[in-house]
C-alpha cells in the first residue's frame, strides 16, 4: 500500500525526533553537554576524606565537635559542657555551606589547605546580621611517661617509634554506648583522648594509646583503666575497664556513630 506524503513526513519526524534522543543519551552517558563540558560520571565515587571529624574552637571559648560523613557534616557548639547551639551542611573540595541552629541562620566558610583553620562568614536569617569568624582545629597534648611509651617498667606494650611511624586515625569521632552515653575522641598519632557525654553534659573523660587495633587508657584522672580492642571495620570497640580503688572491673563496647 502506498504511505501518503503526511504519513511519510510523520514517520521522518519520528525517525530525527529518535536520532535526537540517542544523541543526548550519548552525551549523558559521557558526561558531558552540547559544549563538551562537565563531569564524567565516576565509576568509583568514593566519599571524600574526612578533614572535619573533631574538636574545633574560636577565641571566644567554644569547642566545636564536628563529625563528618561523606560530604555532609554536624557539628555541636559546647561551652562549659553544655551544649550551645548546633548546625549541619555540606563540604565541597575546601568549601563549606550550612545552617545553625534549626535555620536561624546559614554560614559559607573555606578550610585552610592543611586543614586545620576554617575561616567564614554567618548571617542571621531574622536580621540580616552577618559576621565573620575562624576555627582551628584543637591539637591533643601529646603524652609522656609509660602510657606515651607504650609500656611499663615490666617491658610491656609497644615501643616508641624512631622513625615516623604515625598510625592511620581510627578513632576521631563520635562513639555511643548501649547506655545512652555519647563518647567524643580525638586521636593523634599513637595517643588519644575522649570525652563522655550524657545530655549535652560532660560525665568523665580519658586518654589513653593505640597500638594497632589495640587500646590502653585510664579515666578521670586515674581513678581506673582500660584495655580494649578496635575491630577490624574500625567500627567497634570492646574491651574491660577496671576501678583502680575497687578493683572492680567491668567489660564495655562501643559502636562508632557514624562509620
């Protein structure tokens, strides 16, 4: 049967308007638009690294205690052990966006290329107020003596190091317990320290070293210590505690917050 000239005209537009879409799905799949540009889609998009995960403070007196997850991140602003405010955003490469306190206000910040400093500005949403303001990143003393050493008078734990020998950070974050306590750490290198909090308030602190995935530590000032082990996902903390008055002892375990 012979197609009419409006039935042929049909079927040519239908034959480009399938070439058009071919082509652009080409284009997509590559990357890129009409001009050539933009990003490749990525194989393995692997989450960026973690720069923020820590304790931050101003000159004004408040810590900061961030805690990174991929390219998004929280933060709560402590004083005196009680929490003072809290906010939330997203990292892109150097450059930070987020809100504070439920949207009362947004901030856009750059982190410093050794990431140690955040430097930004916030504006108040009601008022219109902005102000600029800085961070850096809080350096955790380095202890000394046996816990520094890895060991005791008995010759035991792990030596000090000669060469640079700076473990990979496995314990930066936040840490919860299946009592309800929140535990903040912060390492760097062999040693690190940690804050227990309970509703915004401070219950006991420690510090201690890590030696491959295993933990020695003591808390509140000596009154006890610890030994633990990190598993191997870096996820999990188990180990046993013991009362340096008591002698009591008890066994603990620990679940990263966000691994």
């Amino acid at each position: 049967m012979a197609k009419s000239p409006r039935e042929s005209n049909t079927q040519i537009i239908i034959a480009l308007i399938g070439a058009v879409v071919a082509i652009a799905t080409a284009l997509i799949a590559q990357g890129g638009d009409s001009g050539g540009e933009g990003s490749p889609i990525c194989a393995d998009c692997s989450p960026p690294p973690d720069r923020l995960t820590g304790t931050w403070h101003d000159d004004e007196g408040y810590t900061y205690l961030i805690q990174q997850n991929g390219t998004q991140f929280q933060y709560r602003m402590m004083q005196g052990g009680n929490e003072q405010g809290s906010g939330s955003g997203n990292i892109d490469a150097q450059g930070l966006h987020y809100s504070y306190d439920a949207g009362a206000g947004s901030c856009d910040a750059i982190l410093s290329n050794d990431n140690t400093t955040i430097t930004g500005t916030c504006k108040d949403a009601a008022t219109g107020e902005s102000w600029p303001f800085q961070l850096q990143k809080a350096v955790v003393a380095i202890a000394t003596g046996p816990i520094a050493q890895g060991g005791d008078s008995g010759g035991g734990g792990s030596q000090g190091c000669t060469a640079d020998c700076s473990p990979p950070d496995r314990l930066t974050g936040t840490w919860h317990d299946d009592e309800g306590y929140t535990f903040l750490f912060q390492q760097n290198g062999t040693q690190f320290q940690y804050r227990m909090m309970q509703g915004g308030n401070e219950q006991g602190s420690g510090s201690g070293n890590i030696d491959e995935q295993t933990l020695h530590y003591s808390y509140d000032a000596g009154a006890g210590n610890c030994d633990a082990v990190l598993g191997n996902n870096n996820k999990t903390i188990i180990g046993t505690c013991k009362d340096a008055a008591t002698g009591e002892s008890w066994p603990f375990q620990l679940q990263k917050t966000n691994p």
